[in-house]
C-alpha cells in the first residue's frame, strides 16, 4: 500500500505540517512542576455537580503549582450541543469560583493556544489524521450502518467481544483500488485507528488517584474522524492535549475503559502522554446501599439546585473539598478564618472509589460558613438570593436594611456565633417576624398553661422598658416569674421540676413566642429593641388576646 499516496487522496487540500503546529503552540514557559489541565465539558446545557468536582480538583491543581487552567469546548458531537450551553457552563462555573486562566469565554476566546472550541480546529486534526495515514496507523472505512449492525449481531451470536477488529475489520487491508473506487462513488467514509495491540497482553498504569493499574491492550479499531471529517472525542482529545501542552487530565472514571485506546493513541502520534486522574463517582444512600448521583432521580446533582435553595457559594465549595480531601474538616477547624484557597488541597487524598453525598453534611458545612460572615454579608446575600426568588421577602428586607443587619448581628461573631441558617430559604423562617406580613404564631405547646403565659405577657407589658439592658430585662423577666408562683432558681427546679408550676424559662418562652410567634430565636432583649417599644407591646398584647382571661 503506497500510504502517502492514500493520505494525499484522503487530504487534498493543503495542510500545515504536524511541525509547524508545534511551532504556532511551543511548550509553555512554566515553573517547574507547574500543572497545566483544563475542564472540558460538552455543551449539553446540563452543568451538574461532577463539573464542579472535576473543575475544583483541576483549578486547586493548576494554581496551587503556579500553572495553568483552561476551559475547553468538547464540541464534535452537533446532536449533543444546546445553544446558550457554553454560557450556562461558564456562567455557573463562574459562580462557584472556578476562574480559568484561558480558554473559551462568552464572548470567544482568550488565551494564545486556541481555538478552545473543538469543531473550530478541524484543520489541526486532519493534519495529524494525514500524518497517521501516512505513517500506516490509521486508514479509511466505507462500512454502513446496516453492515456495522449485521457485524454487531453476529458478534452477539459468536459471543465475542463487540467492536471493529480482526475478522470484522473489512477495510483495514483493503487495497488501493477498493478505496478509490468507493471514492469516485462518493461514498461516505470515516477514518480508523489501525491498532497493533492484543487483549492477550496487559500494560502497566499509574493513575493518580486509582494508583497503580493493569490494563488490558485495546485491539479495536476505533473511527478518529468521522464521515463529516469531525474527530471524535479520542482523537481530539488527544491532539489538543499534547498542543496545548496539557499535563494532567482530570476525568470521570466512566472513562476508564477508553483508557488502553488512549494509551495507544498517544504512543502513535509521538505524544508525550499526560498525566491521567480518574475520579469515582458522587453516591449517595439510598435505603442501606449506596448508588451513583443521577440525573433523572436526585436534584441535587444540578448546580442549579444549590442556587435555588440559597447555598452560599463558598458552602458549596467547602463541603466540595471536604468530600474531595477528608483532611480539610481538620484543617477548617484548626483554621477557622483562613481562606479555603490556603488549603493544601492534593489528589493523593482522594477516595479511588468515589465519595457519598450527603446534604445534611453539606447543611452542616454551610451553618459554619455563614456563621463566619458579617451581618453584612448575610443580608446582601440574601436579598440577592430572595430577589431572585423570593421578591416579597426581597421588598422587606429592602425596606429597612438597618433593621435586617440589626437582627442577623445577634449572635454572630465570638468564639461560638450562631449557627441557625444553613440557606438564604431560611432567613425568612429565622428573622420574618420582624415584618408583620410574616408573622404567624406556632403551634403553642400543649404542656404550657395558656392562662399563665396570658398573664405573663401582660405583665411585662406593664413594666417593659426599651432602656433596659440584658440583665435589667432578665431581671423584670423573673419578677413575672415570681408573680405567677414560678421559680427562678433553675438548679433547684431541674433537680424537682414537680414541686414548681413553672420556671423562668418558661415565662422567657411565653414571651420569645408573643414576640416571634416562635419557640426558639436569638437574644429577646435585643430583639424587641429592634422591633422598638410601640411594636413590641402590640405583639404582647396579640399573643395574649388569643388566650383564655
């Protein structure tokens, strides 16, 4: 077979050189050790969380090492694509701090390796499609569909392994005149990989995450471009790593089994083979097993799930490192206000295996997060959530920022602040009864007497003053206390809680729930001077109207 002559009728149109694209994209000038990787999604409009997870291990890689993040568009299958995609993905990748040096953007592309668009680098793929050509390694196919199914069933019926390959692989020795023929005809054709290798033989891997593997050696022949002159996603992936100097390739291990293919791929082409980090699946408990994250049934693996329940974007971020490296809930605890970004974040403290979400962590985390904000902070991002999502809320909150900030500044700070909200959905349940549009009392506990706490609010009423700080309040709390016949020694009444009606704390709760309508709330002192005087004995006098004289 004269190959030169094959490529030059395959490729008749004129093409740089595998060397001066290496000329147009050289090595790049990095400090030592420095990784270079990229995320590299598809535009399916669908931004779940193993972008994030696949996106922060690459980004903590890149910059930790003083290298290189870039966004690549994996864009070589048109059924796929959903226009607006590639703005969604940037916008939420964005959102979640994972910031790229280079790369695609929305308004094009940015960096001096592009396109970062796979279907905009046609002419770079065919010129190492004719370069394999060339060289015997990959040659043209004219099979149908319909003789591609009639080879799958009868592989199915031989029980063998399904794929193009020895016996099956029609067009890999064909000669020249077989192919011109079907060339003048104008028959479709793909370009396949000839490959040399047998699954009777395994080759030693080093993944850095799975460690060290054996894999079996891939013997199909799989297609590299197909009749649209596309690449598929192996045969892109692998030219454009190499070009743009990629150093660790950060995947899902769903791509595991494509890996011999890889292996092989890159050998052919004379590429320098990247460092691989296969990552296991996101799982979760589902009765008493655990099962992969799906899409059809679990609405926590969207991105835009957390958005809309009100998680902080650093809550997010942290659980994500948390999951991704069980090191980092040592390194929050014994550095509280670091910025996470100082975490030694490595992929050798990766489970291999994969790791189980779990939202009442992810809650957890997101309570330490937001109690670590300034009330500031809290209020100006909750308002930009509830505008979104909750506008009457927004309208309050909007009304009177002194008030909202005044209310989530009790507690916060300290060595032990606060830790009552998780997710911006909950600022409402946690300070709406500063706003009468919603307030609402709960259930009021049936083991309380309704009589006593009317009298208990009545008489506070009476004696309340604004000017009183936290002891003088607590102090007219325990002369109603006093009043009514209850205790205000509280280690005599846990001792004998029988020999008491009540308990200071109880007149506390009766007025916590005429004030908020809540049995639980932050300092009531401090709230009712938020709420100021003439609001606070109105809210006394509703709670009390509502019970028996």
């Amino acid at each position: 077979m004269d190959y030169q002559k094959l490529a030059n009728i395959l490729f008749p149109h004129p093409l740089k050189t595998p060397e001066e694209w290496e000329v147009i994209y050289p090595p790049r000038n990095l400090p030592e050790g420095a990784v270079v990787t990229r995320l590299a999604p598809s535009p399916t409009g669908f931004v779940h969380l193993g972008n994030l997870v696949q996106g922060l291990t690459s980004e903590r890689m890149a910059h930790q090492s003083g290298g290189v993040l870039f966004l690549r568009i994996e864009d070589t299958d048109a059924k796929r694509e959903v226009p607006g995609a590639v703005e969604v993905l940037i916008r939420a990748l964005a959102h979640y701090h994972i910031q790229f040096d280079e790369g695609a953007t929305i308004e094009g592309d940015s960096g001096l390796y592009g396109p970062y668009r796979q279907r905009q680098r046609k002419e770079i793929y065919h010129t190492y499609a004719k370069k394999l050509v060339e060289e015997g390694k990959a040659y043209p196919c004219f099979a149908t569909e319909d003789e591609l199914a009639s080879m799958h069933e009868q592989q199915e019926a031989e029980k063998a392994n399904y794929g193009y390959y020895g016996k099956w692989a029609t067009w890999r020795d064909r000669p020249m005149a077989d192919i011109e023929a079907e060339l003048e005809k104008g028959t479709p054709w793909v370009l396949r990989f000839r490959s040399e290798g047998s699954i009777e033989h395994k080759i030693k891997f080093t993944d850095l995450i799975k460690g060290n593997l054996e894999i079996t050696e891939n013997d199909i022949d799989h297609v590299l471009l197909k009749s649209d002159g596309i690449p598929t996603y192996h045969f892109a992936h692998a030219v454009d790593d190499h070009l743009m100097r990629t150093t660790h390739v950060v995947r899902g291990d769903e791509w595991l089994s494509t890996l011999p293919f890889h292996v092989q791929l890159f050998g052919a082409l004379g590429f320098k083979l990247p460092k691989y980090l296969h990552i296991g699946p996101l799982q979760k408990m589902d009765g008493d097993s655990k099962r992969k994250l799906s899409k059809r049934k679990d609405p926590e693996i969207a991105l835009t799930y957390y958005q809309q329940m009100g998680y902080p974007v650093m809550s997010v971020y942290e659980y994500i490192l948390g999951v991704l490296n069980s090191n980092f809930e040592d390194w929050r605890r014994a550095n509280p206000d670091a910025n996470a970004d100082t975490f030694a974040f490595s992929p050798k403290k990766m489970n291999p295996a994969g790791s189980l979400f779990d939202e009442a962590k992810l809650k957890d985390t997101s309570k330490n997060v937001i109690s670590r904000m300034t009330a500031e902070e809290v209020y100006t991002l909750t308002l930009e959530w509830a505008e979104e999502n909750d506008p009457a809320f927004a309208t309050c909150l909007k009304a009177n920022p002194e008030i909202a900030t005044s209310a989530l500044s009790i507690g916060r700070g300290g060595k032990k602040p606060r830790k009552d909200i998780a997710v911006w959905s909950e600022v409402k349940g946690y300070m709406g009864y500063l706003y009468d549009e919603f307030f609402v009392f709960e259930e009021f506990p049936l083991h309380y007497s309704k009589e006593d706490a009317k009298k208990a609010m009545l008489a506070f009423a009476d004696i309340y003053s604004e000017a009183y700080d936290n002891s003088a309040w607590f102090e007219k709390v325990k002369t109603v206390a006093e009043g009514l016949g209850y205790t205000t020694d509280m280690k005599a009444y846990k001792s004998n809680p029988d020999s008491f009606p009540g308990s200071v704390a109880d007149v506390s709760t009766f007025l916590r729930y005429a004030i908020t309508g809540k049995l639980n709330s932050p300092d009531l002192c401090e709230l009712m001077k938020i709420l100021g005087k003439e609001k606070s004995l109105s809210r006394l006098a509703r709670a009390a109207a509502q019970f028996p004289n």
